[in-house]
C-alpha cells in the first residue's frame, strides 16, 4: 500500500508538503484532476438536462421574449430560467457602415464604443521606431503561469 496523496488531501497541505511531491505523484494528480474536471462536467451537464426536461415546456410557455429571466413555482419551490443574450456584429460590414455614417457627417462616438486590438504576432515584426512610438500604450499582463508534467522518454 503506498501513501499516495489525493486531490482532497492536496487543498488542506502546507507549501512545504506539497513541494515534498514527488513528481511520479504530480502526474497521477493531474490526471486524477482531468478525471474530475470530466466527471464534474458530464454532472453539469446531467443536471441541466434534468432541468430541462422537467422545466422547459413549461418556461416555454410561460416567456413572451426570447431572452431575459423568468421564474415558475413548482410546489415549494421558486425555479428560475434565465437566457442571456449575445450580440456579436460582423466587423466588416460594422466597418462599412461607420465609413458611410462618418461619410455623411455623423459623429459615430455618438453610436458605437470603438477599441483596438493589436496581435501581438504583428507587434512584434514591426520596425522598431514604430514599436517605440506605440509603447506607452501598451499594457503587457502575465497571468499566473501553467504548469504540466508527464513522463520522460
């Protein structure tokens, strides 16, 4: 029988033990963790399709929009259905018609936000005088890194 230490066990140890695993253990704990990642989500997914099998019909009757919250009774319980919207607008023809309404003298602030994305991939290969102009602008984030291990050959 070995001490092998557990997902569970892992959230309650001090730094100094866990930089104690050894590495054999960090994989079978990464693997054990996408195990759980999976089973958690085919769980979601169980449970929303309970609720949707139970509820549905009768939030469908019951909306008179197609997005927004509602909410049902069934007995003792209050049940809420919500359908968030998502607005996306193809930047191309958006380009167009900005085009067309500062053409025709609108002020287009007056109608839409407007942002800048610069890839970095494209930032990188540009000349160096026009990198230097654009960098009091540039706001460079580093999230917390990732980690993986597995088996070496």
């Amino acid at each position: 029988m070995t001490n092998r230490v557990t997902l569970s066990a892992l959230v309650g140890m001090t730094d100094d033990q866990k930089g104690a695993i050894p590495p054999d253990q960090l994989v079978e704990l990464y693997a054990d963790l996408a195990d759980a990642k999976a089973m958690l989500e085919a769980q979601s997914e169980a449970l929303h399709r309970a609720m949707s099998v139970r509820y549905a019909d009768t939030f469908d009757g019951e909306r008179s929009k197609d997005t927004g919250l509602i909410h049902i009774e069934d007995g003792r319980y209050r049940i809420s259905q919500e359908i968030k919207k998502n607005v996306r607008y193809d930047q191309k023809k958006i380009k167009t018609i900005l085009a067309g309404l500062e053409a025709k003298g609108e002020d287009i602030s007056e109608y839409v936000e407007v942002s800048f994305k610069v890839p970095e991939r494209k930032h990188a290969v540009w000349p160096q005088a026009l990198r230097k102009v654009f960098e009091p602008a540039r706001i460079v984030h580093l999230p917390r890194p990732s980690y993986s291990i597995e088996v070496s050959a």
